[in-house]
C-alpha cells in the first residue's frame, strides 16, 4: 500500500488522477443538508478534494463551511468555482491535527481514503471537533474491506464498531439515492455525538 501522506495526495490531484471525483455535489449529501441543516450551521468536510459540497453550501449562503484537505491542488476547483470563498476557511492540512468545533462533519470520500488502522482514530478525532449534539453525516463504501485501495470499503458492521463508542447511530443503512456507478455499494451514516 502506498504511503497515504500529503505528498500522495498531491500527486493525485496534478496528475488528475481522481477516479472517486464525480464532478458535482453528490446526491446523497445534497439531500441531507436539504433536509437537515441551515445556513447558520458550521460544517467542515475532511479531505474535501474539489470541494463540490462546499460550493454548493456557499451558493446556497453558508458562511461556515471549512474545507480540509492535505493536497492544495485539491482547492483549485473551489477557488475556480466560489473564488469568494474564504480563504480561511480552506485549510490545507492534516485532518487529525485540526482544532475547530462544528456541528456537522460532511463526510463523502475521506472515511474510506484513510489507512483502515486509522479509522478509531478517526472516529475519535470527528467527537473531537464536534459540539455537544453535533453530527457526523455523509457515505461509506461497503465493498469488501480486504479489496486494495484506496479506497477501502467494510461492512456496516464494521463501521458500527467503530462509530459506537463515540456516537448515537441514528442511521447506517443502504444509501436510496448513490450515483449509479456506487449503487448498491455506499451506506449513508448519521451519527450523534455523544
């Protein structure tokens, strides 16, 4: 497995070697901010990459939507398609070294990108920067976990595993409205602080 560092990530992106960018707000994610956010909330989306989420939350008038990826190519997208986006707010850093509280952590990607040994750590980190009640939102791949990656999959239960100790599951279930190239392999999450 290659070594997942800032230098990793970098390359992908100038090389334009990004299979997993869809290029446009994911569905799922789109429909759940819809339903349950509003303008006032203060949402980061980890190893964000192009950053569509967040151009579509700044259209819509969030002011506090931080964008974290290790990669500063990642961001040309963003500042291509929102160059009013704050640049304080594109945090071009390590993910498990941010210090910030939101209420929600957008997740489409990044989870299932990491090295799998990470992943307690992960959960750990998202309690972290969450406000008490705080929400932990968005896809996870469901192919095997064994299958090489990134990206790396697993199974619900695996992921219930990890989340528990740290969070109310209050949904890990097939995801109804995927891309059609992910039907079939994503679950969308919601989950508590607790």
């Amino acid at each position: 497995m290659p070594s997942l560092d800032a230098r990793y990530w970098e390359s992908r992106y100038h090389d334009h070697n990004t299979p997993w960018d869809i290029g446009y707000p994911s569905p799922p994610l789109v429909h759940y901010l819809e339903q349950h956010t509003t303008v006032e909330d203060r949402i980061l989306i980890p190893g964000a990459g192009h950053a569509y989420e967040a151009v579509w939350l700044h259209q819509q008038g969030y002011q506090q939507v931080f964008v974290c990826d290790w990669a500063p190519s990642a961001f040309e997208i963003l500042a291509e398609k929102a160059p009013d986006f704050p640049k304080s707010q594109q945090l071009v850093q390590n993910f498990f070294t941010l210090d910030l509280q939101v209420d929600l952590i957008l997740e489409q990607t990044f989870f299932c990108a990491i090295d799998p040994g990470l992943r307690d750590d992960y959960a750990r980190q998202a309690h972290q920067l969450l406000r008490p009640g705080g929400k932990l939102a968005g896809v996870l791949f469901t192919h095997p976990l064994q299958r090489g990656g990134p990206p790396f999959g697993g199974a619900p239960g695996d992921y219930r595993a990890v989340f528990e100790p740290y969070f109310e599951i209050l949904k890990l279930a097939p995801a109804a409205d995927s891309i059609k190239p992910r039907a079939g392999s994503e679950v969308f999450i919601e989950l508590k602080k607790r």
